[in-house]
C-alpha cells in the first residue's frame, strides 16, 4: 500500500494512504445495499448519538461484522496500530449534493479514519483547520480507496457533498477509534 505522506499540524497528525483495499468496487457496491438512517432515526435504535450531515448505517460490527472486520484489518495492514483503541465503531456514510449546507466544522472525540468508497471526485474530501476555525491547515481530495487518518481533536468538515441518490452520492466508511 502506497502511504503518500504524513502531516504534522497543530500537534495533531492527519495521513492519507492511498489504494487502500483490495477490491474496492465490490465494497462500494455492496455498501450501496445497506439502509442509512438520519441522527434522528439513529435516536430512535440508541439513544444520543451526536449529529452528523447524511445518513449512517448501524454499526457495521453488527450490520456486517465480516466487513467491519475486513477494515480492522486493512487499517492495521497500513499501519495503524488499532491494538492500542478500546473500541472501534464504524459505519458506511452517504452525504449528498443537499447535505452540503448542514456540514460544519466539529472535532470528533476520538481518532477517526475515513475511506472515501465511492468515484473520485476531486471537487470533494475533507478539509481540516487550525483552532481558530478559521484557518484551513490541509486538505484531503476525495480520490476513491483513500483512506484519511486523524487524531482526536482536529477541526475538520468535509466538502464537495454530492450526488442525489445512493448511486451518485458521496460514500465514505467512517471509522471512529476510542483509547
């Protein structure tokens, strides 16, 4: 796997890895198979769940325990050392074209991984920002089986959401790693 670089910003590092999986395709479409629910459907199934632009699904280690086992796998294989986290949570994720407006900058309180699934979309990705927000520090392009690591406690949002279905829509699977 090609790790392209690794940023050091604000004490907090961001990596991006490129072609990460084997068979991405086959992962994307069979993600576009699963339901996706709103923060407010998640409430319903689990309580406080946070807020998100989008939709999730369930928790992929019970919606598809193999899959969420396949991406443990592939993030330890590059690299990531998944031995030192607690729990791990994950979750396929759409946002679309109209998500856009409801995005906003947030930290998330643990180290997350992002693997952009669906078609390159260079107009698209994750931006990431000093502690000022206002300050843009680095960004990632939305480039199809990248994954994009961060650590805990940098701003980010993502940009460029896109598409109007399942079909054309941004997918990521969100990986959220709690110490």
């Amino acid at each position: 796997m090609l790790v392209l670089y690794l940023l050091k910003k604000m004490s907090k590092n961001v990596r991006i890895i490129y072609n990460f999986f084997d068979f991405p395709n086959l992962i994307y479409e069979n993600c576009k198979k699963f339901n996706f629910y709103t923060p407010e459907e998640m409430f319903k199934v689990y309580g406080p769940v946070g807020n998100w632009a989008g939709k999730r699904t369930h928790p992929l280690e019970t919606e598809s325990p193999f899959l969420h086992l396949h991406i443990l796998s592939f993030l330890k294989l590059n690299g990531i050392d998944i031995d030192k986290y607690k729990k791990i949570f994950t979750h396929a994720h759409t946002r679309l074209a109209e998500d856009e407006e409801k995005d906003y900058i947030h930290q998330d309180p643990c180290d997350t991984a992002l693997i952009y699934l669906s078609n390159t979309n260079l107009d698209s990705g994750t931006k990431f920002f000093a502690d000022d927000l206002e300050n843009e520090i680095s960004k990632a392009n939305f480039i199809q089986n990248t994954c994009v690591y961060f650590e805990k406690g940098l701003f980010h949002t993502s940009f460029g959401n896109h598409g109007c279905s399942i079909e054309d829509a941004r997918m990521t699977l969100n990986i959220f790693m709690v110490k």
